[in-house]
C-alpha cells in the first residue's frame, strides 16, 4: 500500500491550498476537491501526487461521486 491519501474540501486557494500543501510536504497523496477545480494553482495541479476533481459539499450526489471517484483514482 502507498502513502496514505487526504481529501481536502475547498482547496483551490487559501487555508485549503495551504493545507493541502503540507500534507504533500508529509509525503502524502491528496486529492484536492473544489467547485472551481480550474482555479487550483498549478504548482498543486500539476504534482504527481495530486488528483483534483469538481466536487460541491452542499450537494449530496457531487460529494458522493467526488469521494468514488477520489478512491478509484488514488488506489485506496
């Protein structure tokens, strides 16, 4: 089994971003879910240990998919 793997909510900028960037930092996988995945910086976007995808946390089904699709992705 690899790394352990974070998602993180809202991560296309602020306490989001910065969280996701320590996990990776801690040598952690992460998948960055946001509304705005296109607004994702890219230095996050274009690490080989992240995976971002569209995901809305005030709609059941978009977290529901987010989460299949985050497990599929990242092998866990």
């Amino acid at each position: 089994m690899g790394s352990p793997v974070a998602l993180i909510t809202g991560a296309a900028a602020g306490i989001g971003a910065a969280t996701a960037e320590e996990f990776i930092r801690l040598g952690w996988r992460v998948v960055i879910a946001d509304k705005e995945p296109d607004q994702v910086r890219p230095e996050l976007r274009d690490n080989p240990n992240v995976r971002v995808l569209h995901m809305d946390d005030a709609d059941q089904a978009s977290v529901d998919t987010g989460v299949d699709q985050a497990i599929q992705e990242m092998g866990c």
